[in-house]
C-alpha cells in the first residue's frame, strides 16, 4: 500500500471506498491494530499505536469497537452471551457484564431476544447483536467493515438508522469501510476513495456530490444517459447537495427570457437532503454571462465543465 495520509474527524462518519483489492480493508486493519505499518505511523488522539508494545496495544485499540460483515457471532453462546464476551475476556464480573449486555440489547431493540442462538436471529438482528458487542468496553470509535452487506434494503435501512442514533447518542466516531453507495448516501459525512492501494480522493459527502470531475461525486451521483440538446440549444449540467426551490426551472427561464429544457439527470437524498445532477438544454445565442448572471441571482454556482467545445458547462446550485 503506498504511503498516505487520511485523518478521520472526530464526531462523524468517514466511508472509505474503493473495489476490491483496492486497500480499504488493509486501512481498517491498520486502524484497530492487527496490521502494523512498515513505515509512517497509526495515531489515536495522537497516540502511535504502530509503536506500541503488545499489551499497550490492546488497551489502546480497546477504544474501537469492531462490526465485521456477517456479525461474526459465536454459535454456542446466546445473544447475551455474545455481546458479554469482550467483558468476559477483560475480566469484568459476571454480574456487571450481565448487566452491560442486557443494557446494550435494549439499546439496540433486543431485549426479548437475549436467549435466543444466533441460528434463532434474523441478519438484521444478528448484526444489531454484533453492533451490541462493539459497545460492550464503551469505546469511542467504530469500525464497520461491510456490515450491511448482504443484507435487504429495509434491513440495512434500519442498522444505518441505529448507527446514526449511535452516533449522536454515545457521540461515537465511526469508519464504514463499504461498496455499498446507498450506505454512504444514507450515512457518511465524509467519503474517502482508495484506488491502487493509495487514496485518490476525499471529500464531505455533499461536496463531492456537486463538485465538477469529481471521481467521489461520480459514484455518489452516477451520470445518467439523457438525449442530446435539441438544435439551436446548448447542454448545461446542474447539480445541487441542498433543497433548492422546486421553481428555479421556471424561474431560470423567466430571467433569461428564453425556454430552459430539462434534459433529464438523476436525484437522491444524501444525508437527508436532497442532492442531484439535472441536464438543462438553454438557447445557444444566449451568451455564457447572461446565463451566469441569471443562476448568480437564484442563487446557483456556475463553473464551466470540461472541454467547453463539447458545449456543456457546470451550474451548480449553492446551498
């Protein structure tokens, strides 16, 4: 993996992106300590912990609490037994572990489920036990590595939904390490894409979203196939990460006196905002400052895109 630096803000949820074999999972590794750098550092609260001894190490990495993908629950111990492990290793009483457990499933809505097997436990449940888990030493950070892989859409709706109150409850720092675009749309904050072994870009989520050529905003917001301009039109690219009024179509057209068509485009909710990328076909004799000049009075970013002989320009909506 080639030398990078990635700082992970504290308070919020990072994704890091990339297919596979790309090193995102060497990342998480380095990050809870099973993987040791062979250069350069691994710092928590400016702490190496790639410099410390064994048990050093696992008292440091104890503030991380780990979600692996399929929950990883031992087979043979109930739902309570398994969110008690991590306290039964450090040597917690059995009292005190047993009451910890029991208050973390109801945190996670599996109060009724203490006894049951994982074989007993919906996917959906079986992670929220494993989340449970992560919280059993009351750590400060999280790292999921692709939990919510696997796992139908209402389901991974509603782990992402328990993440967020985690995170503004307990006011964890959480990494998702994910494929799933859906996940960081729904979750991240911020957005970190590995490619080759070596960061290629980050990004706040809704940033990336409306930032021209942006690789994280491309994934975030796929491009999407619309026809081309009609003659004696132009093609303009409009992208917003904030609501926008629902009549700057109409309200564009009016200032520049001149028929603005929607070409087509994709939208999404990103972190509960609405974020797009839309297509507009404007008048082709309208020169490029009229145009400026009437986004800048409705409020819209406009930026050239690409090679301007293609005819297309960037006008992104401000928030």
């Amino acid at each position: 993996m080639e030398p990078t630096t990635l700082s992970i803000p504290e308070g919020q949820v990072t994704a890091i992106l990339g297919e596979s074999g790309a090193g995102k999972t060497t990342v998480g590794r380095l990050i809870d300590g099973l993987t040791r750098p062979t250069t350069g550092s691994v710092s928590i609260d400016g702490v190496d912990i790639s410099r410390l001894r064994h048990k050093e190490l696992i008292a440091a990495t104890s503030r991380i609490g780990v979600v692996f993908q399929g929950s990883a629950l031992l087979s043979r111990r109930t739902a309570l037994e398994n969110v008690a492990l991590p306290l039964q290793v450090s040597g917690v009483g059995r009292s005190s572990r047993r009451a910890r457990a029991e208050e973390l499933l109801a945190r996670v809505g599996l109060e009724a489920k203490a006894g049951a097997y994982p074989s007993q436990l919906s996917g959906g449940q079986k992670q929220r036990v494993a989340i449970a888990r992560a919280l059993s030493a009351r750590p400060e950070y999280l790292l999921a590595d692709e939990a919510t892989s696997g796992l139908d859409a209402e389901t991974t709706k509603s782990i992402l939904g328990l993440l967020r109150e985690l995170r503004d409850d307990l006011r964890l720092t959480i990494v998702l390490i994910t494929h799933e675009m859906d996940v960081v749309r729904e979750l991240a904050d911020r957005a970190v894409l590995f490619e080759n072994g070596a960061l290629a870009e980050e990004a706040v989520v809704t940033d990336a979203a409306r930032t021209p050529g942006s690789r994280l905003g491309r994934l975030i917001l796929p491009p999407v196939n619309v026809p081309p301009a009609p003659p004696g039109t132009t093609a303009w690219e409009v992208s917003h990460a904030r609501e926008v009024a629902p009549d700057w179509l109409p309200e564009l057209s009016a200032r520049l006196d001149a028929r603005v068509l929607l070409l087509g485009g994709i939208s999404e909710v990103i972190n509960g905002h609405s974020a797009g990328r839309l297509y507009i076909a404007v008048p082709s004799h309208l020169p490029a400052h009229s145009v400026t000049g009437a986004g800048k009075g409705l409020g819209l970013a406009v930026q050239p895109h690409g090679d301007t002989s293609t005819g297309f320009q960037k006008v992104g909506l401000a928030p």
